[in-house]
C-alpha cells in the first residue's frame, strides 16, 4: 500500500481548508470527527446526512479532507482510522476551525428546525382535510 500524504502544517492553507469543507459531505464527516473524542474509521461514514455514501466516493472525501490538512488517517490493519489537526491548525490559523464548525452547527440546527416544521405543517394540513 501507498503511504498517505500528509502536509506539514507549514504547508496546510485557508484556500484549501475552505476549499474542502466547501462540500457538505465533507463538512458533515469534518465536524463529526472534530466533535468525537476518539478517531473515527472510514466506514462510519457510510451514511451520511441520511444518505448513503459509496465507498470510492467516501475514499475521494476522506482524500480530500487529508490532502488539505485537516484530518490525519492512519491505517490499523484493514481499518483507516482518521483523527483531526485541530491544534495544529488552531495555533496556525487561530479561531478559524471553530468558527466553521460553529457555523456548521447552526446551520444544521436551522435546516432541522425548518424541516420539522414543514413536516408537521403537512400532517396537520392533511389531518384536518380529513
């Protein structure tokens, strides 16, 4: 097997951190693993936002989010076990990462909130036309 390109933390940029999480999958999968306290593996996130990821798609975001600096993958026999750069990149780019996450977050909680209440407008419209 080929080794995993890393960059240095002299080398990660905002252009490619911006440019990474600038796909919602991607995002999904940054902000899940920045908010776990362990590494997470790569089939994980088979399922994401309710849909389902196919694994050479799942392999291009994982690659994607490695090549910009923001997720270290490190293989235990046949699992890939990814963990984030946030201290790295936090005393590279202060305040950076948490502001997306954080934005992230709030964006989720929104998009949720609308959707539940689109849904329970439509059953009511439905229970009462009945």
């Amino acid at each position: 097997m080929r080794p995993l390109f890393h960059p240095s933390v002299d080398d990660i940029t905002v252009e490619a951190i911006l440019h990474a999480l600038s796909d919602p999958v991607r995002v999904a999968i940054y902000a899940e693993i920045a908010m776990s306290d362990c590494t997470q593996i790569c089939s994980a996130f088979l399922n994401v936002k309710e849909k389902a990821i196919p694994k050479s798609t799942l392999s291009q975001h994982f690659k994607a989010l490695r090549e910009a600096g923001l997720i270290r993958g490190e293989r235990r026999g046949v699992e890939m076990h990814n963990m984030t750069r946030c201290a790295e990149i936090e005393a590279k780019f202060p305040g950076l990462l948490s502001s997306i996450l954080n934005a992230y977050i709030s964006q989720a909680k929104a998009t949720k909130k609308g959707h539940q209440k689109k849904t329970v407008g439509r059953r009511t419209k439905s229970t009462s036309g009945a």
